[in-house]
C-alpha cells in the first residue's frame, strides 16, 4: 500500500512538471503570437498609410493644369520641385515598409500579401520616375 501511495506521488510529481512545462511552452506560444499578431496590424497600418499617400501624391501630378505664363510655370515648377522632394524623403520609409512585408510574407507563408507588397512597390517605382521630369 505504501509502495502504491509512493508510486502515486511520484506520477503526481511527473504530472506536475509537465503541467509546468506545458504553461511555459503555451506562454512562449501565445508571446509568438502576439507578436505575429502585432506584426500584421503594423502591416495593415502602413499600407493603408501608404496607400493613401500614394494617391494623394500622384493626384498631384496627374492634375497638372498648363500655365499661361512664364511666372505661374515656374510657381508651378516650384511646387513639383517641393512634391519630389517630398517623395524622395518617403523612398527610404517606404523601402523599410516593403522589407517588413517581406519578412512578414517569409515568417507567415501567407501568400495573399505578395500583390499587395508588389503593388507598394510598383507604384514607389512610378513615383519616383516622376522626379526625372
């Protein structure tokens, strides 16, 4: 009976231990995914950013009024000069974006995000094309 009871206690003991292990394993599982979860929100968060830049951006170009005159050309000028200097200031944010999203793509294996990355992209490319005008 005591041989049984000693038994007893130490399957209780082997049970409690893995209880522990379990509990840390679970709370290294849920921090992965809060962070992976964290990771996505950021991601949403800029590329609505983004995007919205983007087409705030190229509006600007693509509603290009002509001038009648010499000096409302160069204040138009002048403007176009302020907006691709903007838009290069934005290229290096924009590359850390599309980096993030690349590690986030490799790091979930969720496909769905590669036009969405591919699209950032393009459009940074024919915004910066603009500044060669």
């Amino acid at each position: 009976m005591i041989a049984t009871i000693q038994k007893l206690c130490v399957i209780v003991a082997h049970i409690l231990s893995q209880g522990k292990i379990i509990t840390v394993f679970l709370d290294a599982v849920e921090c992965k995914l809060e962070a992976a979860l964290k990771q996505w929100l950021d991601f949403e968060e800029q590329l609505d950013k983004h995007t919205k830049w983007f087409r705030a951006t190229e509006t600007t170009f693509k509603d290009q009024q002509l001038q009648a005159t010499l000096a409302k050309k160069e204040a138009q000028l002048e403007v176009f000069k302020g907006k691709r200097d903007l838009i290069m200031a934005k290229e290096k944010e924009i590359d850390d974006f599309v980096d993030c999203s690349h590690s986030l793509l490799n790091y979930s294996g969720v496909d769905r995000i590669k036009p969405l990355i591919s699209q950032i992209s393009n459009r940074c490319g024919t915004s910066f094309k603009i500044e060669y005008f």
